[in-house]
C-alpha cells in the first residue's frame, strides 16, 4: 500500500490553509496592509517551514534531485531574507530579477526530476508538473504579462499570486500519491536523529536563558544562534520520524520547531537594523507546547511511564508556564524591574523545559537501541 509522508501532508496542509487565509485577510482588509498584520505574523512563521517539510519529504520518497532544489530555494529564500538589511541594494531591479530566475530555475529542477520519475507512468501528470512550476514562480516578463490581462488593482495583486499557486499544491499532491513507498522501520537511524535533537535542545536551553539575562545584549547573534539550534532540533525529528509507528509525531513536532526556528529567522532583520531583541511571539510559545506534546505522544510506548510524566509533561508545564507569563503577567507590568525581572523568568521556564524535553529524546534513542541490539552469540558447550 502506498503512503505519503508524513512531511509533505502537513506542509501542503499548512500552505492550503495559508492560502484560504490570505484570500480571506485581503477580501475583509480594503486595502489597508495595517489590518493584514495578523495573517503576515503567522505566515512568517511559514518562511522557513515548509521546504525544509519538502525536502524530508522528497527524500522520504527517494526523489535527491528535487530535495536538492528545494534546499536551494530555501537558500534563496535566505539570501533574500539578508538583503533586506541592505534596502537600497535589496530593492535594484537587477537584484529582484537575478533572485527571481534562480527560483524559477530551482522550481523548475525540482519538479522537472519529479516530472521524469513519473513520465513512463502518467505523463499528463509530468507535463501538468512542468506548466505549475512555471506558473507558480512566473519569471518577470511573465509576471508583467499576468498583470496585463488581471490589472494592477489592490486585490488583483494579492489574489493572483495564490491563485496561481493552488494547482502546483494539487500536483505536488498527486505526484506524492503516485511516488509514495511504504516507510520501513529503522531504529538506528531513528536513534540517531533523536540524539540529534536531544544535543540541540540542550544548546537551545542554555540560550534561552542566555538571551534573558539583560546584561548580555547581543540581540541579533543570539537570535541567529537560537534559529539555528531549533533548525537542528527539527533536523534531528525528522530523521527520526522514519519508524512507521511514531512517524506522525514526529513529523508534527518538526513542524512545531520548524516554526518556531523560522519565527527566529524572520526576526533577524529587524533585530539587525534595530539593534534590539523583539518581543517574542505568544505563537512560539505554542509551538513549543505543540512540538513538547508530539514527542511525548512518540515516547509514551517507548520509555517508562515515570520517564516520560517527569519529563515529557515537565516540559509541557514549563512551556505553558511560559506562555501564560508572556500572555498574562508581562501586560501587567508596572515597572522595568517587574518586565526584567518576569523576561529571566520566562527565558529560565523556557531553559528547563527544552532541558527536561533533551532527556526525553535521550531516554528515546537509548530505548530504540535497545530494541535493535543483536541477540548475544551461542556458546557450544
């Protein structure tokens, strides 16, 4: 029976329901950008969510090439992330179009390879492939030629771009059913990827508690620091998430931490030119509590129960904990001494659960050596 993974099913989920609340925050916003500050707050957190989602997924379906060019449109995606620290070089028509043939470019490699794997079989799908891509990420003439026939209005110029989109997300569906392979249990590998994650979130620990010491001000460094160790955190899930009976929660804590990393990243510019921490988001917060609830769910049948209560719901507790101060307590802050002081308090709750959260995986990748372990060789007596 053939399956999708797990990755490519939440990440053309996450992007269908972006795509209905985009056409729903420009419908009721009437022009004013300011009242669609909601719907780009959580579509950051998209930024750098779903091609890593991609890339796992291609790789699931052992289709290299176009992880390869989903990994180069993240890049992209990053560099052009960078240049907006630099607005005057950022906004030159060459550098726009240079960034905008190497997406074409890459979109085209991705699903040109999926398109030849699936030629001999459906090849009304492969060249259906080939038109999305290109339609999807237009390259600039082709751009100028859309909005000649639709106009240039308000609407027209946030509507189109989805709607172009939507049949490259019905294709990448259709060619995963047709590429889909059942996953096969490897416990070593998942062993490793939770060693992976449990390294990782000690070193996101010690930075979460880092970044609330107010003495220590390095706003875009740590910030930069803390992005890159919960990218290695979802990294380390998804490599584990090859065992078919937890591949669900593992993906969806991968996701969680993806998004959390990718709300890390998106600040980096600001953080940059501002000079300062921003504030951080209620949604990373819950994120956390999301991506500490799926590991728990993937450890309960693997680790002793006392472990998994001791850890795995002590880091809920601490990430709740959190977020509540960040939702309720901060608000009501009189003083800077009061904000100070409940900021350490909430970087320290953070700290202890991403602490509690690496012993979880730890105990998990141990159980899931355990299990694989060779039986001992007999002895002729």
């Amino acid at each position: 029976m053939r399956k999708v993974p797990p990755t490519i099913v939440i990440a053309l989920a996450l992007l269908a329901a972006e795509k209905l609340l985009h056409v729903g925050a420009v419908l009721t916003s009437d022009g004013d950008l300011r009242s669609m500050l909601w719907f780009y707050d959580l579509s950051a957190g998209l930024t750098f969510t779903i091609m890593p989602l991609f890339i796992a997924g291609m790789l699931a379906l052992r289709q290299r090439t176009a992880a390869i060019a989903f990994a180069v449109v993240t890049a992209l995606i990053a560099l052009r992330m960078g240049l907006m620290t630099d607005p005057e070089r950022f906004m030159k028509h060459s550098v726009l179009d240079a960034l905008s043939y190497a997406n074409v470019a890459a979109q085209l490699v991705a699903y040109g390879s999926l398109a030849h794997a699936v030629w001999a079989r459906r090849p009304g799908l492969a060249i259906c492939a080939i038109a999305a891509a290109i339609m999807a990420s237009p390259p600039p003439y082709l751009w100028d030629a859309i909005y000649g026939v639709f106009g240039t209005t308000y609407r027209s110029a946030m509507l189109v771009p989805v709607a172009l989109q939507v049949p490259r997300l019905a294709i990448m569906a259709l060619l995963s059913i047709e590429l889909g392979r059942d996953a096969a249990d490897r416990p070593i590998m998942t062993a490793d990827g939770l060693r992976h994650a449990a390294r990782a979130l000690c070193v996101f620990s010690g930075l979460a508690a880092v970044v609330s010491i107010p003495a220590i001000h390095l706003p875009f460094l740590l910030t930069a620091f803390a992005g890159a160790s919960l990218g290695w955190v979802a990294f380390g899930l998804l490599r584990a998430a090859s065992s078919r009976a937890h591949r669900w929660h593992l993906s969806a804590a991968a996701t969680a931490i993806l998004w959390c990393a990718s709300l890390q990243l998106t600040m980096l510019p600001q953080s940059y030119l501002r000079h300062a921490l921003s504030a951080p988001h209620a949604i990373s917060f819950l994120a956390l509590v999301a991506a500490a609830v799926f590991v728990t769910l993937a450890a309960r049948s693997v680790v002793d129960k006392m472990h998994v209560q001791a850890k795995g719901f002590g880091a809920v507790i601490m990430f709740v904990t959190a977020l509540a101060i960040q939702l309720f307590l901060v608000p009501q802050s009189q003083t800077e001494r009061s904000m100070i002081a409940l900021e350490v308090l909430t970087g320290f709750a953070v700290a202890l659960g991403a602490w509690m959260l690496s012993w979880l995986c730890k105990l998990t990748a141990q159980r899931f050596e355990s299990s694989d372990s060779p039986l001992p060789a007999a002895r002729v007596v």
